[in-house]
C-alpha cells in the first residue's frame, strides 16, 4: 500500500491541532479556571506516564535498575547525563508525547461529535 496518499487529517487539521490550545479545539473555552487547572494537570500527568514508560521501553534490565538507583537518589543531575548516555531525548519524548495525546483526545472528540450528529 503506497502511503503517501493515506491521510487520517488533513495538513490545515494537523496544523490546527499543532497550533490551538486544545481546550480551544474542544469547544471547552467556557469550562472555569479551576476545571482548566484540573485538565492541565491530569493532561501533563498523563503525558509524564507515556514519557516514563517510552524510556522504560528503552533500557534493559540492568539500565533499569540504575535509573531506578538514580530515581532514588533524585539526582536530576546524574538522571540527565545517564539518559542522555542512552541516547534519550526526553524534551523530544515529551513533544512527541504531548503531540500524540493532542490527537488522540482529537480523534476521540471528533468521534463523540458525530455519534451526536447521527442522534440528532
């Protein structure tokens, strides 16, 4: 199958969901503060998860129980260096995660949408 020519979104779709705050592309703009303070926090805790285990994924056995050690030591200095010697960019982990995340809640809002329109 050529992919070049399967599309799940559009560019200016992709480019919205890049682009918008995604209370913004969830038509949640009127939710109070405290609501937006909520969503922020589960979304960054959510992101943090995948980002977690996309570095588990990555290390072997052993490399996990020095970066548990390092954990455990809440070195943040030492934690960098070994990712980094493990050729782990966790600033791009976490862009690819929050981006990934975006889509999906994406995806999944626009599936509830049109389950709605069908009723009406």
């Amino acid at each position: 199958m050529d992919s070049s020519n399967f599309k799940l979104m559009s560019e200016d779709e992709i480019k919205d969901v890049l682009d918008k705050d995604l209370l913004d592309l969830l038509d949640a703009q009127g939710i109070s503060e405290e609501q937006k303070t909520e969503f922020y926090q589960k979304m960054t805790q959510a992101i943090q998860n995948r980002v977690i285990i996309r570095i588990d994924n990555r290390l072997n056995d052993s490399e996990r129980e020095q970066w548990l050690e390092l954990i455990d030591k809440n070195d943040h200095k030492e934690m960098e260096d070994f990712l980094k010697s493990k050729n782990i960019e966790v600033a791009k982990l976490i862009v690819e995660e929050a981006i990934i995340y975006k889509m999906q809640l994406m995806s999944l809002y626009k599936q509830v949408e049109s389950k709605k329109s069908v009723k009406s």
